[in-house]
C-alpha cells in the first residue's frame, strides 16, 4: 500500500469510521461523590474500589484532593481506606508522633484551587514505613516515607514521593489490608486496576473536583478545532487533508 495515497485514505476513512462508532462506549460511567459512595455502600461484597482520576498523580494531578475523603468522614463512613495523599509535612509530623500517637493534624489540601480545603482532624497514626514502594507489574514505584492515619472510621495512607496509586503494597507498607475494607478509594485512573481489579467486588469511578476532570466539556479548550467529539455532539468525521 507504499505510495497509493486513494488505498490509504480509504484505509483511513475506514479505521476512522470504526472510532466513530464507538463514541459512548469507551468510557465507564463516572458517578458524583456522594453518589458514588452510595452506589459503594450499596454493593453486596467487598472491597468496592472507588477510582478517583481527577486527582491522578500520574496526570499531573497534585493527589493532594480532600474532597471525596472529607465526604467519607462527614458521613462517618466505616471500614474505608484512601490514598495516597501527597502531604510530605503531616508525613514527618506522623513520625514524629510513632505509632499510636494521636494529634491534630492539617493534611492534604495544599497545592492549590482543586486541592480543596485541608483536613483538620484529630487522628491516629496506625503505621509507618521508610522509603516504600509499591507495585506495578514488575516494576517498583516508589512512595518514599509514608504514614497511614485513622479518622474515624476512615484509614489514610500519605506519602511522601508524589505518585498515583499502583499497588495493594501502598496500603500494606502501613499495616492496612484494603481486600478487608468495605471501600477503598485510588488516586489513579487505570494503572491500579492490574492489582486492584482482581480483588475488587467491583470498581467504581468518581467526578470529583480535582485537576483533571474527566468531563471534558467542562475543560475551557480555546485552540481546538470545532465541532469536535466529545465536546459537539454532532460532528463531521473526515479527512484532515
């Protein structure tokens, strides 16, 4: 097909077609945060993991967003886990304080606007680790020092190496079983679903108020040529000559 430009754009045309006709089908569906909290509570089973793409590191993300956790403590939501929240501060705080110290600590909420406000709580410190990791697939993604704190019913692992959530180790550095845990919240959009797919009773997707909304309507494009999907609903596929 070397050099018979009407066979390639034909092939084009064709490959092109195939996309458009997936249009709607590729994405999950993204619940609001209380929504999607009900919809976790409502599952018969555990863990429901609870993915959280707007605040996704490994988009450039801060993962320092309070919103969903500030919900789970507010509706004193028990058996729950999040993480990680990027805050090397309360990290170093929490080691000052050992394990089973208690404190007031401002946490997560730093970076900026769709940070949210911090979390002001009394909490636990219920595990500590040094220069941790965790996995994907054989890979080792380092956390750095990490700290895990309750409050309330809600357990929250912190780190100190800014990543997005990879693997079950994130929880296991800091004595925090997630396979035990009713809901468990990730800061990632897919790279957690190799480890925290096979063990979830099921996954569920979250809008929330982070950076990286997955709504791209509400993303103000001012240089993208339009219509375009999925911002116009309807659109005039074509060849860009």
């Amino acid at each position: 097909m070397d050099k018979d430009k009407a066979r390639g754009d034909a092939l084009a045309v064709e490959i092109g077609q195939k996309f458009v006709g997936m249009r709607g089908r590729s994405l999950p569906r993204f619940y609001g945060v209380d929504e999607g909290i009900d919809a976790a509570l409502a599952v018969d089973g555990m863990p429901v993991v609870m993915a959280d793409p707007a605040d996704n590191a490994g988009g450039g993300a801060p993962s320092d967003n309070t919103t969903i956790l500030r919900r789970l403590i507010e509706r004193k939501i028990e058996h729950a886990a999040l993480g990680p929240i990027w805050d090397p501060i309360a990290v170093r705080l929490c080691f000052d304080a050992g394990v089973g110290g208690e404190l007031a600590l401002r946490f997560g909420g730093k970076i900026g606007p769709t940070s949210g406000q911090p979390v002001d709580a009394r909490v636990t410190v219920i595990g500590l680790a040094r220069d941790a990791w965790q996995g994907f697939g054989p890979t080792q993604v380092p956390v750095g020092d990490c700290a895990a704190v309750r409050v309330g019913g809600v357990e929250v692992v912190l780190i100190a190496k800014r990543t997005q959530a990879t693997g079950l180790e994130l929880f296991r550095n800091v004595g925090i079983e997630p396979t035990a845990k009713k809901l468990v919240v990730v800061k990632s959009t897919n790279h957690f679903m190799g480890n925290f797919g096979p063990v979830a009773k099921q996954v569920l997707y979250v809008e929330s108020d982070g950076p990286l909304s997955r709504n791209y309507t509400k993303i103000p494009y001012t240089r993208v040529q339009r219509p375009i999907w999925p911002l116009d609903q309807e659109t005039t596929p074509g060849l860009l000559l």
